[in-house]
C-alpha cells in the first residue's frame, strides 16, 4: 500500500503530507492539540502500549506539538497526523524518529473506532515509502511483548523479527514500573 506524495513539503525539503488508498498523512500543526487529545493522545485505552505517558492534560499535547516542530526542523521528516481520506476524521498518528540520517523508528497509534480496518498496516507502509525517499537504511520498530495486534501490522508490513529486547523499554502506562520487554522488528531499504 505504498503512499503517493504530494507537494506539501517542509521548510527543509520532507514530505509534508503523503496520501494512501484510505488516509491522508500529514504533518502536525498547532491547531491539532484539541482533536489529538481527545481523539487518542488521552486515551487509556489507545496509549496502553505506548512508550509515552497518556497525556492527561492539552499542556501536554501542545508540548508534543512543539517536540514535532522540532523533529521536523532537524530531520527531513518527522510526527504524521493519520486522516481518513473521504471525510478527514483524525484517525491517529505514526511517523518516524531519526537517530542518524541512515537509522529511523516507525510506530503508530489509532483512536479506538479505527482499531481492526488495516488502516496502521496501510500507514506502516507508507512510512516504510517515506523512509526509503529519505533515505533510511534501516527502519525498525518496537512493540510489547504482550501486543499481539502490533506484531501482526509489522509483519504485514514486511518488518522482520529480530528478537526480544529484555526490559528495554519503558511502557509508562501499564501498571508495572520499569522496563519491560519489547520485540524489535526492522527493514533493510538499501
């Protein structure tokens, strides 16, 4: 399900808004605090296995929006808005998290009522797309080891196992403290 991009660039050259079969993807902007946080960023549900806290106020989303700012600044792509295409409903977020020009990080998250209909598989892929236009090399993604639906979307999406990290990741709204265990998953795009 690879994305098409359109003209929406950053101020650096990314790509600012790719558009799938069903979803628009796009950059964050300030004015999306409000529809993120009620949407999903406040979610217990939604944020369960996230490795960020649920945001329990817009301070927190907006602080979020700032971060995203900032990653697009620095790096040719950064945080995406997930949009269904026909009516515009927000319906998440994915994106991806640099930590070299040639090693990246993908992930997703879906409010509630988009849980089930392949939209983070078509997601995952075109920040698979993304990632190769801008260069990636390698593309991984983390997930619990008790996220059985996420393990499912990585491999549609063509990521390989690579192991189980013991008590890597911090998951800061399950109830136990402390890292936890997580699978890593990557793609080699060159």
């Amino acid at each position: 399900m690879a994305g098409r991009v359109t003209d929406d660039c950053n101020d650096s050259g990314g790509i600012g808004r790719i558009e799938t079969e069903r979803l628009v993807l796009r950059r964050p902007r300030a004015d999306d605090a409000e529809a993120i946080f009620a949407r999903y960023a406040s979610d217990p549900e939604v944020t369960r296995y996230l490795s960020f806290p649920r945001h329990a106020s817009l301070q927190q989303t907006r602080a979020f929006l700032d971060f995203s700012d900032d990653e697009w600044r620095r790096w040719p792509v950064g945080p995406y808005l997930i949009e269904h295409r026909i009516d515009g409903r927000l319906l998440g977020g994915t994106g991806l998290a640099f930590e070299s020009p040639w090693c990246a990080s993908t992930g997703y998250l879906l409010a509630r009522e988009a849980w089930g209909q392949g939209y983070a598989t078509e997601a995952v892929g075109a920040m698979v797309d993304v990632a190769r236009r801008a260069g990636v090399v390698r593309l991984y993604a983390m997930c619990h080891v008790d996220h059985g639906a996420s393990r499912r979307v990585l491999e549609k999406a063509g990521f390989a196992h690579e192991g189980v990290l013991c008590r890597s990741t911090l998951f800061p709204n399950l109830d136990r403290p402390g890292p936890h265990d997580a699978h890593c998953y990557a793609r080699i795009l060159a």
